[in-house]
C-alpha cells in the first residue's frame, strides 16, 4: 500500500495531523458535495507520482523561497515529486497556447487577472471546492479566508466551483515614512477634504507631497478607479466599464471623480517631473525622502527598501472616503488553479492547500513581507497598517475592480487616464473621450 500524506489522510483517521482532509465538507465558496465531479478523489495516495507546478515566481525572490522550502516538506510527506518551474510572471502567457496541446501543468499561480483571463473565465480550470473542505490546522480552508475576501472575487465557474485558491494578496494605500510624519501616522486623512488639507500642510515643507511615476498607466489609473469606488462601493467601475454604450461615464459622480483626479494633475502637489520620466525614478525619490506620499501597492516596502533611506519607517493610510460614503480596501488575490487537462490533480490539490498551512502562511508574511491570506498569520512591521486596513474593512474590492476585459485597461482606460493624470486634458474631456472608446470597445468586442 503506496504512502499517503500525513496531511489529507481523512479527519477521522488522523484527528492529530496539522492539515488534513474533511470528508464531510462544510461549505466555502462552493462546497464540493454540491458542485462538478473533480479528476481524483483529493484524498488519495499520491506516492511516487510527479506533478507539474509552473510558478510566477523567480528563484531567489522571497516568495519563492517560502513555496520551495514547502515543496521541500510536501515531498518528504507525500512520496510524490514536483517538477517545478520558476517562470516568473510570463508563467500564465505560456499556459494559454499549452492548453490546446498535451504539455500542460498540473498547478499553476499568479495574480487574480492572470489567471482569469487563462483559465478561470475561459472554462480550462478545474472546480476547487475540495479543497476549500480541505482541514488545515483544525479548520477548514474556507474558515481560514474570511468570508468578505471572497465576496467580490469573482472566483466561482458556471457550476459555483472556485476555481482559484488563494495563497496570499496585494493591496494598496498611500505609503509614507513615519519617522518623517509621526503627526500623519497618529491622525491619518479619513475624507478627500482632509487628504487635501493634508497635502497643503505637506507643501509648506521641503519634500514634495505627492509623488507618482507618470509612465505608469496601472498606477495613474487607480486614482480615478479608487474615487470611483468611494462613489459606488465593490464592482461599481467594473459596472463602469462593461456598460457597452459608454453612456454610464457621463453620471454626475464619475464626472466628479474624474475632476478630483484632474484637481491632483493641476494642484502643484506632485513631484517636479512625474510626468516625464521612467519608472522608478520618482519611487526612488519618494524613498529618499524627497516626497512624502506615494500611492502603491502593499509591494512597495520590499520593492524600495534596497535604496531607501537609512531607518525607513514604513507606514500607511487608505486612500479617503467622498461624500461620506463606505470605503473598501482592495485585496487582489495571488493563488492557484489547475487546468482541467492536469494529468495529477489530486496531487495538485494536496500541494496548493500545504501553503495554507500556518507554517508557511507565517513566512509569507514576516520573510516575504507579503499579506497572508490567513488572518491569523504573522505580518512584518511595515505591513501592519495596512493588514489592519484589510481586518477593519467590511468590504474588499478586487484591483481595477475585478476589470479583465481583454484589452480594456491597455487600450481604453490606461491611455486616457494618463492624459489626465498627467493635466493634457480636463475632466470633462476625459469623461467624453472613456465614454466613445468604450462604446467603440464593445462595439468591437461585444
């Protein structure tokens, strides 16, 4: 009789084990009792098998080393082999041609987007809902990600079967040093009058309030789809977007929204030259101390600490409410899926849920300085603000808002929002020109 995990022999038969495998099942996104038959029964001995694993990661980055110490630990359990291949983020762009051929992994991760637009809203992904019944650490998986990670997620195929597994997630905020500002960390701007009020007070000083790398259309775009969302709440601009005759950019709330970010363009605040040159020159500076805020990604602490200044101190806020409307904060997932095609499924399965485990959840969060999707992991300093963000929240929205429309950000929104970001045209000339390219968008897409 061939070796079964110690992690997924069933509940019953190894109460004791660390991460095992509920029979019985209670829910999640899509419960397995009520969803498509899945390739192999998640339960089964997987020894002296070999499963294909194609990472977004690159060997040497700090996520990389946690998912290799827990395929390290996965083999010694299991008695089963990865052939794993760190890729990096060109990982899903090789998987769509692969698809139609016999050459295709068993596992894959990347971004939510990626793995959207490859597998999950292709039909290619097999139904998880095994492995949200999955038993880690006494609980189930999908006791272990909060409910409201996955309400907007937009995760479940046409049969109610999730079909991304999360590991880890992104978020935003605006970043600043605590050390320069201990009076922002202790009273942080909660609406967008205090947030200017904030970046007037900031002008008096020697850095520059604001600074922003222009060349970057993913960055200049979550101003105006932040504001957009401190409108509409979760799915308002994908709501937005997917409006096929354009007319929905002429409400009298994105026409605000676009006439705040018009407001940043033109208010003086932003560092001398963001809109002429190449990222990450402006990052640097921000790192540097020569301006005070930065809208990012929760990457940023990881990304800049290599030039930073000596004794950085990582701190942040969200991005401020309008009108006294809820807020959300953005959690963009990071996680598995495994084609449909995948020759080891069952061992695929057993792999995605081992990183759920609290051990390496830990060293997500404090080695690689990342958001676990555990609540209960450990979290590295200069992370704490915005976890507490994500904990606070009593809604999450996706990044760009779960918008994965081929083609839209890079052909529609990211070209016209640079334009306005960058003060080239007005807030109402921007409304116009995303109301016609989307309509010629659907036109040719629809």
């Amino acid at each position: 009789m061939g070796k079964t995990a110690r992690y997924f022999r069933p509940t019953a038969l190894l109460l004791g084990s660390a991460l095992v495998f509920s029979v019985t099942g209670c829910g999640g996104p899509a419960s397995s009792s009520s969803a498509e038959a899945q390739a192999d029964d998640m339960t089964t001995s997987i020894d002296g098998q070999t499963l294909t694993y194609w990472s977004m990661w690159k060997e040497g980055e700090a996520q990389q080393k946690v998912i290799a110490s827990a395929i390290k630990d996965f083999e010694k359990d299991t008695g089963a082999k990865v052939d794993v291949q760190w890729q990096g983020r060109s990982n899903t762009q090789k998987l769509v041609p692969a698809l139609n051929t016999n050459n295709v992994p068993d596992l894959v991760d990347g971004a939510y987007g990626k793995l959207a637009t490859s597998v999950g809203d292709t039909g290619q992904a097999l139904g998880l809902g095994s492995t949200y019944d999955a038993d880690v650490d006494g609980k189930t998986v999908s006791e272990l990600i909060p409910e409201k990670y996955l309400k907007n997620a937009d995760i479940s195929d046409e049969n109610d079967q999730p079909w991304m597994l999360p590991y880890n997630f992104s978020s935003e905020a605006f970043w600043f040093n605590k050390k320069d500002h201990p009076e922002i960390a202790a009273n942080p701007p909660k609406t967008w009058d205090d947030f200017m009020a904030t970046l007037k007070k900031l002008e008096k000083g020697k850095a520059a309030p604001l600074a922003a790398d222009g060349d970057i259309g993913g960055y200049n775009s979550a101003w105006i789809i932040n504001l957009v969302l401190r409108h509409g709440g979760p799915g308002s601009f994908k709501k937005l977007a997917a409006d096929t005759s354009g007319e929905a950019w002429s409400s009298p709330e994105v026409l605000d929204s676009a006439k705040k970010v018009e407001e940043i363009a033109k208010s003086g605040y932003l560092i001398s030259g963001y809109d002429a040159s190449k990222f990450p020159a402006q990052q640097q500076k921000w790192a540097t101390g020569k301006a005070d805020l930065l809208l990012n990604g929760s990457w940023i602490p990881a990304e800049t600490s290599p030039y930073a200044s000596k004794g950085f101190d990582y701190a942040s806020f969200q991005f401020p409410s309008v009108d006294g409307n809820p807020t959300s904060v953005r959690a963009d997932f990071v996680g598995f899926s495994i084609p449909r095609k995948a020759e080891h499924a069952a061992a695929a399965e057993q792999l995605a849920v081992t990183l759920l485990d609290k051990k390496y959840q830990d060293q997500f969060g404090a080695k690689a300085k990342v958001l676990p999707i555990r609540t209960d992991a450990t979290i590295a300093p200069e992370m704490q603000d915005i976890k507490d963000a994500v904990d606070e929240t009593e809604s999450i929205n996706l990044a760009f808002d779960g918008v994965v429309f081929p083609g839209y950000q890079e052909k529609i929104l990211w070209p016209n929002t640079d334009q306005l970001f960058l003060g080239k045209i007005t807030a109402e000339e921007y409304v116009k020109k995303m109301q016609q390219d989307q309509k010629q968008y659907w036109k040719d897409n629809g």
